[in-house]
C-alpha cells in the first residue's frame, strides 16, 4: 500500500428532507463461498422518500440484485452482513429476528420477482392466492375476497372474477406479473421492491406493465426500489438512480440528469456503450468499456473502477475517491469528474462503409413450417418469402411466438419445412434437414446462439471447439488447422492463453466471441445470429456489436440477426423484417422502418421500447392477447389487435405482402400515404404535449 | 494521458485464470476432505481395502484351519470370539473382506458401463430406440432383483463369474435410466445443435460432446452401485446362491451362524454383519459428498 494517508470520506450524500422509507448505510456483504467470504457488497449506502421510486443499475455481478434481496433480508444461507444497517421506516432490520422478520415482510415490505410464473403457486388457482395475501393481515376470508377483487381491478385486469377462476398457466405473462404486483401491493408496503419486473416480458407487454407499475407508484406513498439492467426502463420509471460498480454505488441523482449528464466515468461508458440515437454500424463502432468486471472477492483498495477506467492516474490507485457533490442532489465518486468531458466518442471513420447490395445469398419462398401438438397443426410459419443479399444484414423482429426462431432454425436445417417450401442458397435448392445436405451447403451457413454456455461444450478447451469445427468444416488437417484457428482467434481478438482454457474461465463476452469465431470457421456464406447479445452486458454487448459489423465488413458475410432489441437491431440491420403470428408483416431498409410510415403492429412495437434518451411518445397499447398460432384469426391476423382496424374488411380479407414503396413491403390494407398521415398526426400529438408539461410522461 | 476510450479492445485476462482454475480445483477437493462424511467414508473402505490385500499376513490365526474350541465368545484370546467350528472370528472377518470388494466393484462397474451405453443411446436418439429400450428397461425395473438373482443362480448353478454378471446385469437398467435424464439435459444444450450443424456423426456427438459431459453423474452412480451390490452379494451368498464356501465371506458367515444367535452365540453372526454395513455405510457416505459436489 502507499505511504499516502488513506482519506476516509465515507459517505454522507446530500440528505434529503422528509425522512427515509428505506435508508441503507453503508453497508458491506460477503457471501461465503468454499469456506472464504467473498466481498460482494463494499460500503452501499442510499435511502428512499416515501412516494419516491429509487432505481439501481449496473452490469451483472454489480451487486444490484443482493442490495435489492438485503432491503427485505432476503439473504442465501452464505451471506454474511460484516457492517452497516437497513433501516426500512427507522427499524434496523439487520437486528431483526426470525419472527420479527416476518411480521416485517407482512405487513412493510414487498417484493416483486423477474419471473412471475414461478412467483405464483402453480397448483392453485389465482384466487386463493390473492385471497391469502389478505387473511394473512387479518382479513376474515369475505373480506379477503372483496379486497382481492379490488386488488386485481387496481392493476387493470378487467374482469377479475375471471382472472381469480384460473390457474396461473392459463394466464399470460403480464397477466402473472400484474396479479402479482397486486398481492405485492395487498399490505400497502412502505417498501415495495422490484427486481427486474420485466425481463422475460415482450416489448408490448412490458410496456403496458411498466404504465401500469408507474400509474401505482404515483398514487401509492410507497417507497419503490426498483432494480432493472435495462437502462431504459430505469429511466422512464425513477426518479433517482444509483448507479453500482462492484459493489458501491459510484454516482447517484435524480434520473433525467443521471442520464443526460453523467459525471462518472463508468456511467459514461456504459451509456456510450448502448446504441442510441439511431446510431447504425455505417456511421461509428460502439463504444465499449475496456476490461472486466472485477471477479467477486478480489480486494479493490481504492477506487473500484481504476482497472478500466480512461482518466484513471496514479492518484486514483492511492486515494478513495471522494464523494463529489455536483449539484442538484447528484454526486459522482470519483476525483476526475471535473476531466469527464475529456473521454472521447469512438471517431466516425472507424465505422464500417455502408455495404451496397450484392447477389442474392438465400431465397425463400413459401416457407412454411407446422408444428403437430396434442393432435392439432400448429403452424409456425406460413408462407414466408424473403431475400437475403450479399453482405448485408437482414434484421428479424417480432414478439415472441411470432415464429422468428422457428425461421432461423428452418434456414439452418435443424427444423425440416413443409412440403411446397423452398429455400434457396445461391443457385440450389437446400436440403430440409441439415443432416441431408452436403458439407459444402452445412459450411455455408452457420448459427451464433443466444447463450454462450450453453453454446459451446463445457468440457472443451476453447482450442479444440475451434479445430473440430475447423477440420470438419473446410476439410483440413494437421498444421492448417491450427493455423486456421490461429487465424480466426486473432480476428476475434482472443489470444493463445484464451484457446488453452475452457469456456467456464472466459467471461460472457469472451464465450460469446469464441462461437462467433467458431461460426466463422468455414468462412460461411450466412450467419444466423438468434439473440447473440441478449445474454451479455451492455459494455460487452457494444463489443461484440462491433466484432461482428468488423467481421462482416472484411469477409461479407451475410447476417440474419434475431433480437427484441431495437437499438441492437437498429445498429445492425441493413434491412428488417417484421413478423407476427409466423407471417411477415413489413420488410423495409433499416432507415424506411425507423422512419416510417409502418405497419399499425410495427408501429406499436416501436413505440413500446422503454426510451432512454427521455424523449416523449404516444405508447400505442395493444389490446388482448396474441392469438394462438393453432386458431389464427381471420383475415389479417392482426385485427385483433389493431388499433387502425377497418371494421367489415381486415376481418375478412387477408392483405397481400405488397411492394408500397421501392424496396418496402407491407402487409396492410390501409394504403401507405394514409398511413403516413395517421402517424405523422400521432407525432404532433406528442409534441404538443411536450410543449405543455415537463418532460416526465404519465 | 489520452483519455479516449478504446474501441473494441483485447479484453485482458487476468494473468491468473490457469492458477486459479487449479485453485479451484484445490477449493473443491479441501472441501471434500472438509466433509466429515465422506473422510469417514474413505477411512473405512481404505481399512477394508487394506486387510483384503493383506488377509493373511495380518490376521491373528490362520481363517480355515485352525480349529480351537468352538465357540468361544469375544475374549482376550480370540477378540471377536470363535466360530462353530473353532475358528477364530476376527481373521475370518478380516480375509472375508476379500471376496466381497472383488465381487461387489466388478458388479458394479459392469452395471454402471452396460447401463451407461444404454442410457447414452436411448437420451440421444430419443424416438423408436428410446421407446423400445425404454419398456424393456422398465419391464426389468418391475421385476425384483433379489428373486431374480436367485432364480438364475440357481438355474446357471453359482460362480463368481455368474455373480458378477447377473447383479451386473440386473443393476443395468436402473443405471440406464439415470444416464439417460442427464444426457435428455445435455441433448438441449446448444452445443449439440452446434455439433449437428456442422455435420457431426451420431457416435461422434454421444462419445465425444456428450458423454464427458455426464460423467460425473455416472461416477456418482457408481458409488452408489457399488454400495448396493455389497449388499445384494451378501445377501445372496447368506441366501447360498452366492459366493461358495470355504470363502469366510461375510454373508456366507452370518448365514451359516445365525441360527446360534438364539442360544446366545451372536458373535459370529454379529461382527460379519456389522463388517457388511459399515461397507454400505462407508461407500454411501462416500456417495453423498460427490453427488452433493456434483450437484454444486
């Protein structure tokens, strides 16, 4: 250690007013793994006003979700609170005992899970389950039931009766997770946490649970803690943010301002890493965070960020960060937030030149394919035709259920189509199944999944994952072989360490760029990319953006990229096809959709995404629930949610996938220049309000 | 200092990932010795191991012929007493281990590998072949295993040979159905998608990706075979199907003695029991501290 004297500035941020719901002092958490206490929380300290909505974000492995868990003391057996006090309405809950406990959790504090549908008993109806969190308060079972009925009218189901009949499998997952929030709300908690409350749930849904969740937060006196790595979410939801980095909170302050002008440099990063602004790969490579995460009980003697941190010095390695008030009610933990403005933007010349349209690499036409379950044809896809070029990347987007996996794993022959669909590549026509198509053909198309855990065979070392798929792929042997891994590790910026080791000792975003490598071993024609950064964080995620837009720049490979995320999409999507119900509904240049006019569904889907920049929308609700695949509705499978629906048409006519504009496909019968000028007057509407309110949007 | 942010960097690793990686493994096995379970475990087989190994040399009288008084009860002379012919029971415990931990390993390890092989096929393939294998498995399953066991001896006449290979056989099924749900979890796994696209063989996928995959759930059976079959071989040779005399096995011993109990002559009957479950114990405890490793 220094000589320096170690200046012990613990924190006393800016202390608001009215006293705390929810007043967490510094405190520190281990969790004891193998016998040895690992750090996982270094000194947290916030509090939350009553009536106030707190968010925490951060990367995983940040400590977010253990500070949300310790605020109800809802530790694992392993974890150990070596110092500092929760003080939820005064009462330091770290003194509590068993009994104590409960009858805190009762009656003062709430919590509400990512996963809805293990939060709900799962063989007993939905009633009973609300009831009880009623009697539990002493309610005697009529009571009970008249306050679960107002509960679940309170979180806008409509028909309660209904709801409380069933069983929480015949409901859908914003359903599950609206009646839990109502038996979260049953004691009105003064605490109410939420952890992740919509990550498993599509844009649409989410979005209406989100209006939902603020609409009670606004009439509630509850304090809300809510945790969400989705930045976007935070932001449309709190009022102020933490954000955390091992295991401290490193910049705190009300939301928009947090957002717009960070004084971290860890929150700039992570907020340069996302793709916003419509910022596609022809323009600038992503910002990323150099570095890892610090592995959970390495011992961080200063400030915990110095590793990757751009402005780091000397100083930083010696001294803790002070608490830096920056006014506002905003503080930064750090002794350089006066030189933030000094860490640069990735230059626009580093991006990659707009690819221009090449040959056609694969055609489909006709492609269907039905699933047979419980004796009933389930279609999945239905007569889908699309193109994809040369070098370009064709972005798939829809909710889930819309059948854009089923169509990945159709192109790739681990699904067979039905009969009278073709799917061609270059100039033949492929094979159903992969098995049956000739190596030449497997080597052409290859997949980069969603999970690189489950993606690459934990018992391999990363060396031989790459050789196999190299040897087997392009038909070499010996010496070539390693030279071609050689090769393609340096592409993907991995080095000789890494191909020694197994998947388990690389971090996520390291996994995710040896399947990628892995999927470039033959050097293929196309690459089917399902989600390839939904797993990872978003300082990874913008690396990985990166790697693959390099990677496709150098060798032309075409891309057809799944995601829900349209910023990821956005960023590198050449073209974007939209689909519903496993039929396409619009198909368009990247810009042409972000743009519009579009299809009344992919108008709403855009509207729904959380935004992060604070900029106001109209959110388009869709009403009800996705038809099932196995009964689609008829005509345009779509009427039944639509909010532009033509009574006595749309019903009964199914619209044709035609050309509206050059290159422009659309699935509607409202004609596009009506379209143009439905959308345009939902634009001003919003502008007019922004003109009148404050930019909070209720 | 440049301060601008580096675009698409080399993400560093720690210079210590291998180091760490044996640490781990170092963590993992302290805490194995750490269970007390399992070093109970290991300390009892080890001394059984020991003392069929050495037999003989170690046992204080020789186990088959030499003849004292009959039964002598425990005592300074003869620790665990004499049998009904005069032998000396602590010997005859100490050699009888020696046919059990033959027997007992080899059963095991035939019904682990038989039961591997099948489970391995029928998870991957799935289909007609799991169907098929599975109603056959599930027929056996039904049938009891000690009746069985003591239908065929009888029928093939008995040998340690037949011994093996009939409680081999029989714990097969029971094996397969175990290997068969862990390989139903890996076969979803996305690196048997990735394997099949780029045009890998069925035996090639089984034996290469899949297999080492779910090899500790099979060592973790092992054990608890091996568990059973000491059990299930005593209790055939106590049944006389078993291992043959002369051998001083212990089932052997308890049934050739147990009639003695009622005039009050336990100890010949009593110390070759406790030597049978503290074999079942041992191995069982073993067995727990894996799977809850495994299970980690």
């Amino acid at each position: 250690m220094s000589a320096l004297p170690n200046v012990e500035i613990e924190p006393t941020p800016p202390v608001p007013s009215k006293a705390a719901a929810l007043k967490v002092e510094d405190l520190h958490l281990a969790y004891v793994v193998r016998g040895i206490p690992r750090p996982v929380l270094r000194g947290v300290s916030f509090e939350v006003k009553p009536g106030e909505s707190y968010g925490l974000v951060g990367e995983s492995g940040c400590g977010k979700s253990t500070t949300a868990y310790a605020a109800v003391r809802y530790l694992p057996r392993n974890a150990r609170i070596t110092k500092g006090r929760i003080l939820v309405a005064g009462d330091d809950i770290v003194k509590k005992s068993g009994d104590e406990l409960r009858t805190f959790r009762t009656r003062h504090a709430s919590m509400v899970y990512q996963d809805p549908g293990s939060a709900l008993n799962p063989s007993t109806k939905v009633g009973p389950q609300v009831v009880e969190a009623f009697t539990i308060l002493g309610q005697d079972q009529k009571r009970a039931r008249d306050s679960a009925l107002a509960a679940l009218q309170r979180v806008q189901i409509a028909d309660p009766e209904r709801v409380m009949g069933r069983y929480p499998h015949q409901l859908s997952g914003g359903m599950q997770q609206r009646v839990v929030i109502a038996m979260a709300l049953a004691s009105d908690p003064q605490l109410l946490v939420l952890d992740e409350p919509t990550t498993g749930l599509d844009a649409t849904v989410e979005a209406s649970v989100l209006d939902l969740v603020r609409a009670l937060i606004a009439e509630t006196s509850s304090a809300v803690l809510l945790i969400a790595h989705n930045l976007g979410v935070i932001r449309t939801m709190c009022d102020r943010v933490g954000v955390m980095y091992a295991g401290k909170i490193v910049e705190e302050g009300p939301a928009a301002q947090v957002f717009e002008r960070p004084q971290h440099p860890y929150t700039v990063g992570l907020l340069r890493a996302l793709p916003r602004h419509g910022v596609t790969k022809s323009e600038r490579p992503l910002a990323t965070i150099p570095g890892t995460l610090p592995q959970i009980g390495t011992p961080l003697p200063t400030c915990v960020f110095v590793d990757r941190c751009p402005l780091a010095t000397d100083l930083c390695r010696d001294v803790d960060p002070p608490i830096v008030d920056v006014g506002n009610g905003q503080w930064t933990r750090c002794h350089h937030w006066d030189r933030i403005g000094e860490i640069k933007e990735p230059a626009p010349g580093l991006g990659q030149a707009a690819i221009e349209q090449g040959d056609m690499a694969l055609q489909l036409d006709n492609v269907s394919k039905t699933f047979r379950s419980g004796g009933h044809d389930v279609p999945a896809l239905v007569g889908v035709d699309l193109q994809l070029f040369d070098g370009e990347t064709l972005g798939l987007v829809g909710e889930s259920g819309s059948g854009k996996s089923t169509l990945a794993k159709t192109i790739l022959g681990i699904e067979g189509p039905d009969v009278g669909s073709h799917i061609t590549l270059e100039d033949h026509e492929l094979g159903s199944l992969a098995a049956k198509r000739p190596s030449g053909d497997k080597r052409q198309i290859q997949m980069v999944f969603q999970n690189p855990d489950s993606a690459l065979n934990r018992g391999k070392s990363v060396r031989s994952i790459l050789g196999r798929s190299v040897s087997k792929l392009t038909g070499l042997s010996g010496k070539a072989v390693d030279d071609r891994v050689d090769k393609l590790a340096d592409s993907l910026r991995l080095t000789q360490r890494h191909l020694d080791l197994k998947p388990r000792q690389l971090s996520g975003g390291l996994k995710q760029r040896v399947a990628i490598a892995r999927a470039f071993a033959g050097d293929p024609r196309i690459v089917v990319a399902d989600e390839p950064t939904s797993a990872l964080d978003v300082s990874v995620q913008a690396a990985i953006l990166n790697v693959l837009s390099e990677l496709q720049a150098e060798s032309r490979t075409s891309y057809l990229l799944i995601s829900h995320d349209l910023g990821v999409v956005r960023y590198l999507a050449d073209r974007i096809a939209v689909m519903y119900l496993g039929r396409v509904q619009e198909v368009g240049d990247s810009e042409t959709i972000f743009r519009g006019p579009n299809h009344p569904y992919t108008e709403a889907l855009l509207s729904a995404v959380p935004n992060i920049d604070g900029e106001v929308r109209t959110r388009i609700r869709l009403d009800g629930e996705v038809p099932s695949p196995a009964n689609p509705p008829s005509g345009c499978v779509f009427h039944t949610r639509c909010p532009r629906v033509i009574k006595g048409l749309c019903e009964v006519t199914e619209p044709p996938l035609a050309e509206v504009e050059p290159g422009h496909l659309m699935k509607c019968h409202i004609p596009l220049e009506e379209l143009r000028r439905l959308q345009a007057q939902r634009k001003e509407l919003v502008v007019e309000e922004q003109s009148v309110g404050p930019v909070e949007e209720v | 200092m440049d301060a601008t942010a580096t675009v698409g960097p080399v993400t560093p690793v720690g210079p210590t990932l291998r180091s760490e990686r044996a640490q781990a493994r170092r963590e993992t096995l302290a805490l194995l010795f750490r269970k007390p379970g399992f070093l109970i475990g290991v300390v009892i087989l080890a001394m059984w191991a020991v003392f069929a190994v050495l037999g003989e040399s170690i046992a204080p009288y020789d186990p088959f012929n030499d003849f004292a008084r009959r039964h002598v009860p425990p005592g300074p002379e003869h620790l665990f007493g004499t049998d009904r012919l005069g032998r000396d029971v602590l010997s005859r415990v100490i050699v009888g281990a020696r046919d059990v931990l033959l027997v007992a390993p080899l059963a095991a390890i035939l019904g682990v590998v038989a039961g591997s092989l099948l489970g391995l096929i029928m998870g991957y393939y799935r289909g007609f072949i799991d169907d098929a294998i599975s109603r056959v498995v599930e027929a056996f399953l039904s049938l009891p295993v000690i009746l069985v066991a003591l239908l065929t001896l009888v029928v093939l006449g008995s040998s340690t040979l037949v011994v093996v290979l009939v409680v081999g056989i029989l714990f097969t099924p029971i094996v397969a159905r175990t290997v068969r749900s862990a390989v139903l979890s890996e076969r979803q796994l996305d690196y048997v998608t990735a394997a099949k696209l780029r045009g890998e063989s069925g035996l090639y996928i089984i034996t290469r990706e899949i297999f080492p995959n779910v090899l500790g759930p099979i060592v973790v059976e092992l054990t608890v075979r091996f568990g059973y079959a000491i059990f299930t071989i005593a209790t055939l040779s106590f049944l006389g199907v078993g291992i043959q005399p002369p051998s001083p096995d212990w089932g052997l011993t308890v049934s050739d003695e147990y009639t003695n109990m009622i005039s009050g002559k336990w100890w010949p009957t009593l110390f070759p029991a406790l030597a049978i479950a503290s074999c079942v114990v041992a191995v069982n405890l073993i067995a727990d501290a894996l799977q809850s490793l495994t299970g980690e």
